[in-house]
C-alpha cells in the first residue's frame, strides 16, 4: 500500500515537471479563469467523389480559448485576449449524410470532369454538356458582394451561373444553401413554406455550360453571399445532433473539389446596421420604425442570446444556428466559424479580402482576385477608368442619411462582442486588417 502510494506521489511530482517545463518554454501555457470555445471537429474532405485527402493541420481553427462568459466584456484592449491556434486535431468524417440528402445531385456527376475546361463540365448520360462553377464569390451579405460580382463580370474569361439580362438575378441562385433542400427562396418570407425541391436536373440547365462550350478557358462564377454560412434548417433535418453534420465548405467541395473562393468581409459592426436598415427598406417595412435606438435594443438582446448559447453549445453550433432572429444577425458577423471550414476545404484555394481595401483600391484588389482565380490581370488604366464611370451597386447610404448614425454606446458593445472572433480569425489567416479596428 505504502509502495503504490510514493509511486503515485512521484508520478504527479514528474508530471507537475514536465508541466512546469513546458509552461517555462511556452509549449504550453496555463491561462488563468478560461474555457473553451469549439468550432467542431475538422475532417478530410471529398476529392473527386473517389477517396479522402489530408488538410494539414495548420491551415484552419477547431478550438480556442476564450475568457469566460461571466467576464465577456471585461476587456477593453483586443489584445489581452487569449487566443490558442495550437489545439488542432484531426478525425474521419462520414460524408454519407450528404450524399443521402442529395442524391439526386452526386448520381448526376461523372467520375470525371473534363480536363481541359476551367469551369466543371462534363457530357452527361444524354450527351449533354454539362457544367458547374469552378468560381464562388461565397460572401458576405452586406460586405460588397453584388457590386464586386458585377466587377468581376468584366473580365472576358469570366461568366455568369445562368444566362439572362439581369445579372443580379444569375449572381445569387442559392441552389447549394436553399433549393437543393427545399428551403426558403428569401428568409424574410412570412410565413417562411419551403418551396419545391429544384431537383439537379433543372438547376443544370441555367448553369451557364453553353457560354463554356466553344471557349474552355471560360470560368462560370457563382456569386450566391449564402454560401458562407447558410445551413439554415438543419436542426430540424437531423435532430439530437449537436453540430451540422457537414458544411457548405464540405459540400462545394464534395461538387468541385478545385474550385476557387472568394469571401469579402467588412467590419461585422458596419456589417450589421448596413444590413438591419438595407433589410428594412428592401421588404417595405416602413410602418415598423427602425432607429439607432430600436437597432441598440435588437442588439442587446440578440448579443445576449449568442452568449447564452455559448454557455451550453460549442461556437460552431452557435454560428449555424436556425434560431437567431431574422431581423438582426448577428452571427454573420462571428466570420472566423466560417472563414475556419472553407480554409479547412480548399486552403490556398481561398482568398478573403475587406471591403476597405476593395473600396480603396479597386483595381489592385479585382487583380489580385483575377490572379487568384488563374485569369489575366486586366489594364490599371482600364480599370480606373471603368470603375470611375461606373455605379457602386446594392449601397445601403440612402437609408442611413434618413435614420441616423448608430449609436456609439451600441458601436462600443459590439465592439466589445466581435472583439475576441475578430482576434480569432486575425490569427488564423495571419493577418491584422481581419481585426477590423475601429
């Protein structure tokens, strides 16, 4: 008995050691009064619906440390924040749960794409020419995404998802996030009665495969801002599970597995009142008074709501969730639950920009997109000339100059709330303009 217990005193004294060397050289580190925040557990994903490949471990988030929600708002400067990019790991996921929900979709694809086209095309069982997007502007709403798309329409190898004359109509189909599943058209619908399912079939035919058939060098692009982080439903679809079972990263990939992302994030406090009064105006709510006082109080609640749930569920599960409020999202603007899945996906196949720096310099940040996507720059000078002669799309000013300003007591708020997410996804894509300061 005495034997058993100096080997147990001595193997706690050698691990308090071991710990204690380790705290010493910053291995690993003992943060005083946290807890832990889960995205979720980060997978393999689906290449070429044959087999799996490996994300390394250093290119996405799945736990950080966070002070506790008794003490959220406690700090005033960002960085004393405690932010963990080292608690990484990876397991096996069954994808089997999309394939189930979509069958419709993966028993329509090839085996292979057709390799000398830059959009994914391929003839179908018919003899058909077929294809899907090899280019996704995936979000935000709110963050400049249809005057971007429309920007990036000038380009001679890029097209549109469909064919038609307006192109803001062919920039946002939702197939992925809505009518793949037989949900909503628009979340504002009251009541919100899911439509028909769009099967497959019908999608593919407005997917602009006849504008790729004579040019293989033409890249479809879907400009759909849902695709970052609508899963909206999926509670009710899969009860008792305490995450999605998959991601709109997993899916598009699962499609197209090569395909190139672009996400425009803006200040997720900007963000939000340019979408609290664009909303507002765009459903003919004018008999429902919106002010900067009546956005305070939406804000109070709803920032409460968040960190309430945060108290039981992991961050991922907060961030996907069906039970926000529609008329005022919050969560859209936690952009690292997001921004961490399509990293984990596509990796260097990812490029999120600002809003600031796309507003400051147009021409440099469209090139840098065009790059990113595999197509020639186009000339400055024609650029700046372009966009100088041209609108800004989609803004929200008109409504502000009528409401007002928000108030600095609720820009101090949020600041507060998206502080700790800003400061996660900094970390993550190794970059300080996604603190969004100021």
């Amino acid at each position: 008995m005495m034997r058993n217990t100096r080997q147990v005193i001595k193997l706690a004294v050698l691990a308090l050691l071991v710990l204690t060397l380790l705290t010493v050289l910053h291995i690993y580190e003992i943060p005083e009064n946290i807890y832990t925040v889960t995205l979720g557990t980060p997978t393999p994903v689906w290449k070429d619906g044959q087999s799996f490949i490996n994300i390394t471990t250093s290119s996405y988030l799945t736990t950080t440390e966070m002070t506790p929600h008794a003490n959220r708002y406690d700090y005033e400067d960002e960085s004393k924040i405690a932010v963990d990019l080292s608690l990484l790991k990876q397991t096996d996921l069954n994808l089997d749960v999309l394939y189930e929900e979509s069958k419709d979709v993966f028993d329509l694809l090839p085996n292979k794409y057709l390799p000398d086209y830059k959009s994914f095309c391929w003839y179908d069982q018919l003899g058909q020419f077929q294809c899907l997007a090899s280019v996704y502007l995936a979000g935000m709403p709110k963050c400049g995404t249809t005057d971007l798309f429309d920007k990036l329409m000038w380009h001679p190898q890029l097209t549109l998802q469909a064919h038609k004359q307006d192109r803001r109509v062919d920039k946002e189909f939702h197939y992925w996030t809505r009518k793949r599943i037989r949900r909503p058209g628009n979340f504002l619908l009251t009541p919100r009665n899911p439509p028909p399912k769009m099967m497959f079939s019908e999608f593919l035919s407005g997917t602009g495969a006849e504008g790729v058939r004579n040019d293989k060098n033409i890249r479809i692009v879907d400009g759909t801002p849902s695709l970052l982080w609508d899963l909206d439903g999926w509670e009710e679809r899969y009860p008792g599970l305490e995450e999605p079972p998959y991601n709109n990263a997993e899916m598009i990939h699962a499609v197209t597995p090569d395909a190139k992302i672009i996400a425009i994030l803006r200040n997720p406090i900007d963000r939000l009142y340019s979408e609290y009064l664009y909303v507002w105006r765009m459903v003919k709510m004018r008999e429902e008074v919106r002010t900067p006082e009546t956005f305070h109080l939406d804000v109070l609640r709803e920032t409460r709501k968040f960190d309430r749930c945060l108290e039981t569920k992991s961050l991922r599960n907060c961030c996907y969730s069906s039970e926000h409020s529609l008329r005022i999202r919050v969560a859209l603007g936690v952009y690292v639950c997001y921004i961490s899945d399509f990293l984990k996906a596509f990796g260097n196949n990812l490029l999120v920009i600002t809003l600031d720096e796309y507003h400051s310099y147009p021409d440099v940040t469209l090139n840098k997109i065009f790059n990113h996507i595999g197509v020639h720059e186009l000339d400055s000078e024609y650029l700046k000339s372009k966009i100088q002669s041209s609108e800004t799309l989609n803004e929200s000013s008109s409504v502000k100059d009528v409401v007002g300003e928000m108030l600095n007591e609720t820009r101090q708020l949020l600041a507060k709330f998206y502080a700790p997410y800003n400061a996660m996804l900094a970390n993550l894509l190794k970059d300080s303009k996604f603190r969004f300061y100021g």
